[in-house]
C-alpha cells in the first residue's frame, strides 16, 4: 500500500513539475488493451474536441472494432463526456492520414484501408486510399476508393475555396482510374474530389525512386503549393541533394507542376508537417539527419528542422532543434502573438542540446519559436515509455492543447487510468512565459443514461435543451447505442430539459445553471416509463396563482414538453387533471382544479394538440399523494397531472 501511494506521488511530481517544465493543467488517457493513437485533434466553435486517431482495441475506446484496426473519431468534451463517437473501418487494417473540418460543420477523413467490409465499400488491392466524409454528428455521408493494385495511401487533404477536396499522399500502383503514368517504386499522389466525392482528376508526381506527398496548400484559386520527400533523381524531380529530400512543388488546378525545387543535404531529410502564414509564406517542419547543404545546423543523429519559403517555393530561412538523439517535428500551429508553436518527440537525454528533461525512452517535445525560427523556450512532456505529441492547438485564453499517444513501460510505474500497450494521449498544458494563463475547459456538459424504467434497457430517446423565457431550442441530441448521450449547456440561466422516448412517457426538468456551484459536468440518469394505461405525471412545472387558474408564462416549457409528447405519440389520450390541498371549500376547490385543468388543455389546443387526444378533470382535494398537516404536503397535493387513458 505504501509503495502505491509513493510510485502515485512520485508520478504526480514528474508531470506537474520536472517532466512539463510548465504548469500541466490535466491529461487524460483514452484507449483499451491494444495500441491505439491519436493524431489529430481539432477545436470547434462551441469549445468541443474532435479526436481522431488508429485505434487496435476491443474494449473501451475499441467497443466497436471492426477489425485488425480501425480509424476512431470523437465529438469530446474536458469533462470526459463523448458527445458522438464514430468507428470506421472494416475486418483488415485501416489507418488516418490526416482529418480536417469542412465549411459545412462535418468533417473529411482520409487515410489508408486493407478491407473490402464494414465500412469500406470496395478494394482496389493492397491498401488504397480511403476518404469519408462525414456530418456534423458523425454519421457517414459518402465513402469513396481511390487508388490500384499495389498499395496507396492518403496523407493529407483540404477544402478548396470552390467546395473541391484536393488529397495527396503515395501511390505504388503502376495506374489508377485517372492517373495512367506510374514514374518509379512509390510516387506522390494527387486526387481533387467535387463536393460529393467524384474524383475530378488524379496525378502521380515523381522519378525512378519514392516519393510521398505530406502536405498541400492552396496559393490563391489557381495555384496549389505542394510539400513532399523524394529520394529520386529523375522525372519530375529536378536533381537530388542526398539520401532523401525536400521536393515542394506548386501545381495548376489541373494538377500540372509549374515550378519544382529541392532542398536539404546529403543524409535523409523530410518535412511532417506545414502551415501557411498570415502573410503568404509556408513554415515546413519536419526531421533532418543532414549536416550541410541547406540545413542550418546539425545538432545530434536526426534534428528537428524547420524551414520558412515564400508563396514562390524560394527558401527564406531553415533551423534546427534538438540534442545528441533523434528528433521530429510533427506538427506546426501560429499563435496569437505571431509566432509559431511546435510538437513532436524527442529522444535525446536530460542537458543534451536543447533538450533540458527526458523521463524515459520518447518523450513529447514542445517548441516555442518566434517568427524568424529562434527558440524562445522548449519543454518535454511524458514518462516512461514512449510518448509522442502529433497535434497541437493554442487554447483561446493562452496554453495548448495536444494530442498525441503514451505506452506503458515495461515494468515501469504504472499509469493512472492508462489502459493498454499505447493510448490516445491528450493534454492541456500553460505556457512557462505568459501569466494567467487558465486551464482550456469545455462550456459545461449535461451527460448520462437513458434507460427503461422497468428493464434497465438502453432506451432510444431525444433529449432537448430549450431556454425557459423565450422557448429557443439551445441544442438537441439523441442516444447512442448503450443510452448514453453528452451535451453543451449554457453557462447561465434557467433551461428547460425534455427527455423524449417514442412509446415511452416523457421526462422533463428545469435547471437553473446560476446556481450550479460545479457548471463545468452535469450528469443525470434519466428512467423512463413505457407507455401503459394508467400511468401518470405529474406536470412539476405549470404555475398559478393563489385561487386562480390563468397559466403563468414560467409554465410554458413544461407544457411544450407535454405537446412534444402527444406529437410523438399520436395515438396516445391522456386524461389532465387538477387537484387542490384540503383547504377552503371543496365545491370552490373542485371547480379550481377544473379550471387549471382546462388551462393545460387549451393551451395545448392552442398549440395544435387535437382536442379528441385530452379530457379534463377537476378532483379538487379528493385525491392527494401527501399529508396535508404540513405546508409542504400541501404544496405537493397542489398539481396537475397527466393520465393515459389510451395508448
């Protein structure tokens, strides 16, 4: 037991303090037993994550595995709640290349699969190009195969200005559907889809030896600025420098390369990752194992390099990072101050060069330079194991946000909540040279269960978020496959929350998120009742005054739930009643609970709930659920209810 807690304490030490340098706000481990990785992670405008990565478990993040491994991506909130998650894949090995966010809401995947199930249409051979498209909510709009008889893949994509995708990655099929001249053993690949998915052309770029396209970005409507490797010497390819080389090259909208140029030395050289500045220009970041040529520096066995050119491809300024060991850069994002922050791995030791830690075998690295490439600070992040960074995004209040996967070591220190051989790695860390900077959280989340009151079963169900002044719908979800569902709430004032279930009577509840202490996770298990004969609710939330019977507008949400209901279900009569304390006269009291009764109703008329779905009853005092020797039993006998009469 004592060994435990000091292995936690000694854990909690090294990340908070000496693995991150800086102040680690939170991480979280997501995956199951086998390896899984994260590699991309987006942030949308409501402050939700979109996660995507491979994943070859089973269990818990792999529930839904359909195969050897599957590409994951998941609506995701800091609370750990999963708005939507989406398992793609078939029974053989699928893998992300890259995900991106399309003008309308949804989201591009691209990548590389080996199936012909599931999910995957069709097989071409070996591994072909995957590209799906999917809504808003994670479901799958189209799919599409591209590639040939040998093995392609797709790295990168992007939304053009006219709505087009343009993909890139390899192709080692000597032809395509569109793309007929194959130059050697792996060549770059181009493909430019229309809204819909239908490939409007395909190239193949390259010499005698191997190239691969890892990133593309669009110079203005008619002009493409491509980011490759390439170790040929030949073809497209205008000489060679070294083992391999930086290739960028810019291409028409037809594809057709206008200019080509070279970079790099006479070891292995290759670009990860790119942006495109504010002002035209392209950072490149990557690895280089060179020590002359265009390299700056060389300042260990494989440096992290980064390289700045203009809109033209001309070189304007290279640097490199790193110690005595290997290094890369996998991803590059502009900060608010105008410069640019790096993520990627590390294996040099702790003092080696720029590397100030290293906890284990891999560590992440992060990397702050300013706009001509000068490191302005570096901190790695990890443990044990191997632990790699390959996204990264600046938080809107100052800190990042990353994304990346961390294994357990053998025989090291447990992780805590760490699942598998390799989990999806996300964190949130500061920044060690700007003040007040805050944790990223998500707005607050409304999460649980849905289930059958009766059986416990997962119920289907709809669950709305409406403002309880104005009736605007604020958001609406529905269930996934176990009954659970997520949810943003806003962070003030009083929501309505309708719970509704086809055959199922409904459940509604008024929040007042200004008196929530905690706003950041509100969970709730809702059971719902099936439709039967006899059953009943007690509408909580419709509001009179003292002896009258005029609806007063705090009740309206509620009735709104109550029309939603009779809308669902159709073929539902319910009987609305009123009942009244054991104070007063009873005639009077009798003829109050009618009244009230008949308010609901015509309001629901008013509506548009046909009048032959409800009867009206005024019980008066006749029937309470409550003593009425206390105030508060009172208060509870004071109600309205609804009864099915038919189902």
């Amino acid at each position: 037991m004592r060994k435990s807690f000091l292995l936690a304490i000694s854990f909690f030490f090294l990340i908070s303090s000496t693995s991150f340098g800086q102040v680690a706000f939170w991480q979280k481990y997501l995956g199951g037993e086998g390896y899984d990785q994260g590699k991309r992670l987006l942030r949308l405008e409501d402050g939700t994550l979109i996660i995507g990565g491979d994943g070859f478990s089973k269990q818990h993040l792999g529930n839904e595995n359909h195969g050897e491994s599957d590409v994951f991506v998941l609506k995701y909130s800091t609370q750990g709640a999963i708005f939507w998650k989406k398992t793609l894949g078939g029974s053989k090995e699928d893998a992300l290349g890259d995900l991106i966010q399309t003008s309308d809401g949804g989201f591009l995947v691209v990548g590389k699969s080996a199936s012909q199930d599931g999910d995957i249409p069709s097989n071409r051979g070996g591994f072909d190009v995957w590209v799906t498209k999917l809504s808003a909510s994670g479901n799958i709009e189209w799919v599409r195969i591209l590639g040939g008889i040998n093995d392609d893949q797709g790295y990168t994509a992007i939304e053009c200005t006219n709505g087009n995708f343009l993909i890139a990655g390899e192709c080692g099929s000597p032809n395509t559907a569109y793309a007929r001249y194959h130059h050697g053993g792996l060549d770059g690949w181009m493909a430019m889809l229309d809204k819909s998915g239908n490939s409007l052309w395909e190239k193949q770029y390259g010499g005698e030896g191997n190239e691969q396209i890892r990133r593309v970005h669009q110079i203005n409507e008619k002009e493409f600025m491509v980011i490759a490797a390439t170790d040929s010497k030949d073809g497209d390819v205008p000489k060679a420098l070294g083992q391999k080389d930086l290739w960028v090259f810019r291409v028409d909208e037809q594809g057709e390369i206008i200019s080509s140029r070279i970079y790099g030395g006479q070891a292995n050289d290759m670009i990860h990752t790119s942006l495109k500045d504010k002002n035209g220009d392209f950072l490149l970041a990557g690895t280089t194992f060179s020590a002359d040529g265009d390299v700056a520096e060389q300042r260990g066995l494989g440096d992290c390099w980064l390289v700045k050119i203009d809109a033209k491809g001309q070189l304007l300024w290279n640097q490199t990072y790193g110690g005595r060991r290997p290094e890369g850069f996998l991803d590059i994002q502009a900060t608010q101050d105008g410069q640019y922050v790096l993520c990627g791995l590390t294996k040099s030791r702790t003092r080696e060069g720029d590397i100030e830690y290293n906890s284990g075998y891999y560590d992440g690295w992060i990397v702050k330079c300013d706009s001509t490439g000068k490191r302005l600070w570096s901190r790695t992040v990890g443990y044990q194991g191997k632990d790699v960074l390959n996204s990264i995004l600046e938080a809107p209040e100052g800190g990042y946000l990353l994304l990346g996967y961390a294994t357990q070591a053998r025989e090291g220190f447990v992780l805590p909540d760490h699942k598998g051989i390799a989990d999806f790695w996300l964190l949130n860390v500061s920044d060690p040279r700007r003040e007040g900077v805050k944790p990223y959280r998500t707005p607050p989340v409304l999460s649980g269960t849905i289930k059958d009151k009766k059986t416990g079963a997962p119920v289907k169900a709809t669950i709305t978020l409406t403002d309880n002044r104005t009736l605007d719908s604020l958001a609406s979800t529905e269930t996934m496959a176990d009954g659970s569902f997520a949810m943003l709430m806003p962070s003030y004032g009083l929501v309505s929350i309708n719970v509704l279930g086809e055959g199922y009577m409904f459940h509604g509840e008024n929040f007042m998120m200004d008196t929530v202490i905690d706003r950041t996770n509100i969970q709730r298990t809702y059971e719902l009742a099936s439709i039967e004969v006899g059953a009943k609710l007690i509408l909580k939330n419709t509001y009179f005054n003292t002896a009258k019977w005029d609806l007063l507008a705090a009740s309206n949400a509620e009735l709104e739930r109550v029309k939603k209901f009779l809308e669902l279900n159709p073929r539902v009569r319910v009987k609305i009643s009123g009942h009244t304390d054991n104070t007063g006269n009873k005639r009077t009291k009798e003829q109050l609970s009618l009244n009230r009764a008949n308010s609901v109703k015509d309001y629901l008329k008013e509506k548009g709930v046909p009048a032959y779905q409800m009867a009206v009853k005024g019980y008066g005092m006749y029937r309470p659920i409550a003593p009425n020797t206390t105030p508060a039993g009172r208060a509870k006998n004071r109600r309205v209810e609804i009864e099915v009469m038919q189902k």
